[in-house]
C-alpha cells in the first residue's frame, strides 16, 4: 500500500513536470513566433579557382562587419552607437536609459523599462520601455541589415588588395546593394546582394548573392534579457531589494546608520536621534545602491549558492543573512528558467551614477530629519514617546550584462540593457501587472571562490596590552557587500585581489581590528614601488597588527538627592548607597572616534545595592553612560505610590471670581523612575587596568528624587526624574565617575 502511494506521487509529480514544461515551451514559442525573413534557397555558380579569393574576401568582410554590428548592437541594448533614437542625458532618471560613461553620449543604454513621468510626479504618471523589437521595422533584425549595408563597401574598400594583384572590377551602385537579416534559433544568417564583375586578364567572373551564417544564438541572449525584464516588472525585485537593505542598514536606531522606515521609542532617558537629508543621501547612494551588484540570476553560470535552497524561480535570488528566503513568490515554479540558459553570465551593476532621492515624515524639516515626538500628557516622565516613520523616494539606473561564452566560436558575447529602479513612500513603482511583488535573499559575487585568491602574506597579531603573540586570530578580507573568510594556519594567509578592500582581524575577548587596504597579486615586492604604501599589501609580505583586549572590571552606583533644603531645590553633596528597593540599569554604549572604527556592542548591566558590585566586560575608549534610577513597585512596604493632587487658581474671567481647583491623586503600582545620568566618559587602558588590578570597582554617580513618599507631588518627582540630561549637564560633580 505504500509503495503503490509513492508510486502515485511521484506519477502527479511527473505530470506537474510535464505540463510546468509544456506551459514553459508555450510562452518561448509564442514570444519567437514573429514575422521572419523568408530564407530563400540560394544556388551559387560555382567559382573558378582563380576568384575564391575573391569570394573569399566578400565573405569574410560580410561575417565581420555582421560581427561588428551585433556586438555594436549589444553594448547598446539593441541599437547602433551612430543611432541612438532615446534620450540620455547626464540626469539618467530624467533620461531614456543612462551613460555608462557620464560625459559620453555615445556610451548610453537604452531603459527596457523607466518611469517617463518627472521624478516628482504623483498622479497620472507613466511608464516606458525602450526595449526595440528582435524582428519587424526598427528592430535589432532592421539594425544588423542597416550596419552591414552601411559599412561592408569600407571594408570591401574598392577591392584595392587585389586591384594590386592584377585583377579589375565593376561596383554595383548603391541602388543595387542590399542587405537582409534572420535571427534564427540558433544562428544569424545574414543575405547580401551585391552584383559586381571580376577581371584577370582574360577571365571574368560574376557575383550576385552571399549568405553567411554567424554563430551566436542573439535569440537566446534576446529571450532571457526579456525573462529578467518581465520578472523585475511583475515582481519588483530590485525595488524590494533595496527597501530591505534600508531595512537592515536602519536598525538598531542610531544616528549613524540610516533613517529607519519605522521606529519608535518610550520612555524617558532615550537618546533622540537626527539626521541630516543631505548625509542620508549620500550614505544612500554609497551604502545601499553597491548591493545592486550582488543580484544574481538561478541557475545562470555564475550563479553561485550561499548557503540557501535556490529556488528555481525566474527572478533574481539574493542570499542575504538576514532574510528569510522562504515564501518569496505566490508560485516560483511557474517561473523556471530554461535550462539553455544554464552558460550565461549575469551582472547588475550600478556605478556611481547620479539618482533621485528624498525622504519625506512628520519629522523631516528641510534637511533635518527626526522623530516625531508624543507625550502622554499629565504623566510625561514615563510617557514619552518618539516616532520615527520615514518614507523613502528613490530612483537610479542599473546596467544589467548578459555574457554569452560560446558565442562566436568561444570569442563570447555581451548584451547590455538598463532597468530603472523606482521606489516611492517605500514601495515599488508598478510599471505592470497586477502589482504583484516580492523580495528575494542576496547572491554571491565570485570574490570568495578560492581560485581568485593570489596573494600569499604571514600574519602577526599581538596583545596590544602585554606585546604578546596571539595564536588563532580570524581574518576576512572583501569589499563592504562581501566579505571572505580567510584559512590562516601558522600565521600563513592567502588573499583575492581586491582594491580598496576591508581587512578584518578578530579573536574572542578583543576588539576587532578593521583597516582598509588593497591587494596586489601582479606586484614584486622588491621592486614595485606600489607595495611601499601602506594601504596596499602584495604577496609576501608580513600583516603586523594590535588587537585591544576587553578588560573585566567592576561597577557600582550613588546616588546624590535632590532635595529641598531651606526652602530651595539643592543636591545633598555627600552621595549614598542606593536603598533597598532601588535598582540602576547602566548602558554604555562606545562611541567612534573615526567613522571607520569598529562597531562595539553596548554594554549593559543591573545594579542594586544588595548585590554588591557586578561585573562588566568593557574595551578602552569613549562611551556614552546611560543610567536610569528605578524604584520597584510594588514592595514589600508598599504597593503604590500616590503623587498628591496639586492646587492652583482658575481665573474666573471679567465677570466672575478666581477659584483654587485641586486636581485628584495619581496612585502609581509599577516600577518608577526616580533619577540616573547621562554623560560621556572616555576609560583609558590605563584607567580600566588599574581598576582591574587593585580590585576596585568604577562608581558611578546619579542624581536621585527625595524619595520620602510623604505628601509626594508630581512636579517635585519630575523636576528630578525628568530632567535626567539637564541635571547631569548642569551638575557634573553629582554625575561623577570616580
């Protein structure tokens, strides 16, 4: 009974496989079901002997000039360079297609698919292609024909090399030549008529018709540009892509990533993060739009599989680490690749080009850019809240290249189309379809594949501390998008070539040590004057470098009262032990000196009084302290607190009498904040080593509420709980790390 289930199953399975490939072959059919050139069969007179090199030359002057005009024809999406009939300015998301060469018009691509409306347009907009048709007036077909009938009489060149040689001739006219394309399955065959007479001496020779068959399959490389197309039209998947990478290179909050799509804050005590729209453009254009090159396209040659399930789908599949690649597409089977396709190389590529951005939200005001800010009103030391919702409008080029390497006989081929990116208030542009859209996990370069590593150097790390050797220290080395794991035994090392590459050193209970640099596998050390500068590493030479050791030291924290003293608000100057239901969290978090200094994790910690001092494990540097004071509720002495109600006088108004109106109490039941401190604190090697070494722990100062709870009014907890930042810049003393 079971194997008669199985059996079953995998006959459904079958019959899905077949009808998947019936519905596959359908499509490709009915796309290359166009009208074709009729391919007469042609009888050539045979030729004497005396003028095949005649023939010979016709021929070869045809199969290069036809080669010439179809690689001419990929560099520029389907057009001539002498004939580009779209618009490229030096604004590519303003244009037509974009520049490969900024100051070069002739280096443009067409868009296959653009939005044609102004960038800020919001209603009525359009979208464009300029994807030129294979076969029929103004296509790729009609361009071939048109190249070689232009340029075959310059290479022909009046038959000069064999008017040398003795021989004469009669040229047809211009009326008299003509040209015909057919791009086929598998081949271009191109049809040229060019009637002329050849003489040597008493002989002569007739010639009318050539056909020559070029042996690149444009067909193919034409149908898989228009795959990559329809998918990146039905799914959006670069848009997606990079709305994920914002995504990820948003969080966690903080001023030096960037603007996050959604965000929020609570509670006081909470850093309040802004951005400059200036900044958060160029970061974009430098951060995010280099991702655009780790698309790649299953299951293309250079396809490279990072660790995900592939799907098999006909989309662009990103293996990223913090995506889920799961559930990516409503049916990714019903879009599979052919496997004709399985040489092709695929590339997307967005090189500095100039883009459209802005970001628009409640909390962006000319270039600045922040949080939107809500209180809870009667209680806002502990309803604080921000919101950060951004909404992001992006538009930029990408260049896709498609390779074909058996093209030619194995001198290979490129094809080159632009795809226009488009993203509004965070989501795609939808140029077709129904809208449907989805976002794939991130591809692989070739950066890590062990053949491209070249340079062999030796590694010493050492202590920065003790001067020590540190054994078993681990190196990546790569651009931002990727990074390689570099084998280091004994010291030894083996590096791809890479300019301006990241160079990363790493080992448990040290600072990682990352340091620019570019690698040069053609240099000679001893005599290449390149390998003298210390950004560039070439092959044997020796990597010398310092790792910062963290160091475990001890904390505590006093707390310093703000209390009314003869009538007026003053700190007690002699700090005291925090009570027994008072507890502090203490988050330190390291702040760079230089944007390329490494990312270090905030350190956090939980201190009451009858735990005595705890342990933290901290890196030399400056940091950020972040205290909150808290006072737990409920107790076991109390289970609320109640702030009092507070008296003030109504004015009654022209007519009628000033009143004095009491408000009601506050019971408050849960933990409360009743102070902490905010400040800077640069902690030396030195500093942290001698705390280590006599055992002592590091004292941090808080300033504090009076905390009696007797006849407690709200304006006398938060003149001190609320005002955390204020207090701790205007007293310092009371904040004191000792």
């Amino acid at each position: 009974m079971l194997l008669q289930a199985r059996r079953a199953q995998v006959t459904l399975f079958i019959i899905i496989g077949i009808l998947l490939l019936i519905s596959i072959g359908l499509v490709l059919y009915s796309t290359q079901q166009t009208a074709r050139v009729d391919v007469p069969e042609i009888f050539r007179e045979e030729t004497p002997v005396l003028f095949q090199p005649v023939r010979s030359f016709v021929d070869n002057c045809i199969s290069s000039t036809g080669e010439a005009g179809i690689k001419n024809l990929g560099e520029h999406g389907g057009y001539l360079s002498s004939d580009l009939s779209f618009s490229a300015t030096a604004e590519p998301t303003e244009s037509e297609g974009v520049r490969t060469l900024t100051n070069e018009p002739a280096s443009a691509v067409p868009y296959w698919i653009h939005f044609a409306s102004t960038n800020t347009c919001r209603q009525n907009c359009n979208c464009a292609s300029e994807k030129p048709p294979l076969k029929g007036p103004n296509s790729i077909e009609s361009r071939i024909s048109e190249y070689v009938e232009r340029q075959l009489p310059s290479c022909i060149d009046n038959f000069n090399i064999f008017r040398s040689q003795g021989f004469d001739f009669q040229l047809p006219s211009d009326a008299d030549i003509s040209v015909d394309t057919d791009i086929g399955e598998n081949d271009v065959t191109i049809f040229v008529t060019y009637p002329f007479q050849a003489r040597k001496e008493e002989q002569k020779q007739d010639f009318g018709q050539s056909v020559i068959r070029l042996p690149v399959n444009l067909n193919r490389t034409y149908g898989l540009a228009e795959l990559i197309l329809n998918t990146q039209q039905n799914y959006s998947i670069i848009e997606k892509w990079t709305t994920s990478i914002i995504s990820t290179l948003s969080l966690p909050l903080d001023r030096n990533r960037l603007p996050p799509m959604s965000a929020s804050q609570f509670g006081p005590g909470s850093r309040e993060e802004r951005w400059s729209k200036q900044q958060v453009t160029e970061k974009f254009q430098r951060d995010v739009l280099p991702y655009t090159s780790l698309l790649q396209v299953y299951p293309l040659h250079n396809y490279r599989d990072r660790g995900s399930t592939p799907l098999q789908a006909a989309t662009f599949l990103i293996h990223n680490p913090f995506l889920n690649p799961a559930n990516l597409l409503p049916n990714p089977q019903s879009l599979q690749f052919d496997a004709q396709f399985a040489n092709y190389d695929a590339n997307f590529n967005y090189i500095d080009w100039p883009i459209y951005f802005d970001i628009t939200g409640r909390g962006v005001e000319g270039d600045s850019i922040g949080p939107e800010t809500i209180s809870s009103g009667f209680f806002p030391l502990i309803g604080i809240s921000r919101r950060y919702n951004f909404y992001y409008d992006a538009s930029f080029p990408v260049v896709v290249q498609l390779y074909d390497p058996d093209a030619f006989n194995s001198r290979g081929y490129k094809f080159y189309f632009g795809l226009e990116a488009n993203v509004r208030d965070n989501k795609p542009i939808n140029c077709t379809g129904s809208g449907r859209v989805s976002s794939y996990p991130p591809v692989a370069t070739n950066l890590c594949r062990p053949a491209v590593a070249c340079a062999d150097v030796r590694i010493e790390a050492t202590d920065a501390k003790t001067a020590s050797i540190i054994d078993d220290v681990a190196v990546s080395y790569g651009i931002e998008a990727e990074q390689c794991s570099i084998s280091s035994t004994d010291g030894a090392a083996n590096l791809p070539s890479v300019a301006g590459g990241t160079l990363s050193f790493s080992k448990e209970g040290y600072v990682t040590n990352t340091t620019r640099a570019t690698v040069l596998c053609d240099a000679n050390r001893a005599i290449d004057a390149r390998c003298e500068d210390p950004s560039v590493i070439c092959s044997g030479e020796t990597l010398r470098v310092e790792l910062e050791p963290y160091r475990t030291v001890k904390v505590m924290v006093e707390k310093a009262r703000h209390m009314r003293i003869d009538g007026s608000w003053q700190f007690d100057w002699i700090k005291v032990p925090l009570e027994q239901y008072d507890y502090a969290m203490i988050q330190l978090q390291h702040l760079k000196d230089d944007p390329s200094d490494p990312d270090l994790d905030p350190v956090f910690a939980l201190y009451n009084d009858s735990t005595g001092p705890v342990e933290i494990s901290i890196a030399p540097g400056n940091y950020q302290i972040d205290i909150d004071l808290m006072y737990q509720l409920p107790n076991a002495e109390r289970t609320n607190v109640v702030f009092q109600g507070q008296t003030y006088k109504k004015d009654g108004g022209v007519f009628g009498d000033d009143v004095r109106v009491t408000t009601e109490p506050i019971p408050y039941d849960s933990d409360m904040q009743i102070g902490g401190a905010y400040r800077t604190f640069r902690f030396s090697p030195e500093f942290l080593d001698d705390r280590a070494r006599v055992d002592t722990p590091i004292q941090f100062g808080v300033i504090a509420s009076p905390q009696t709870f007797d006849n407690l009014y709200t304006d006398d907890h938060i003149r001190t709980a609320g005002k955390k930042e204020e207090f701790s810049s205007d007293h310092p003393g009371e904040v004191s790390i000792e």
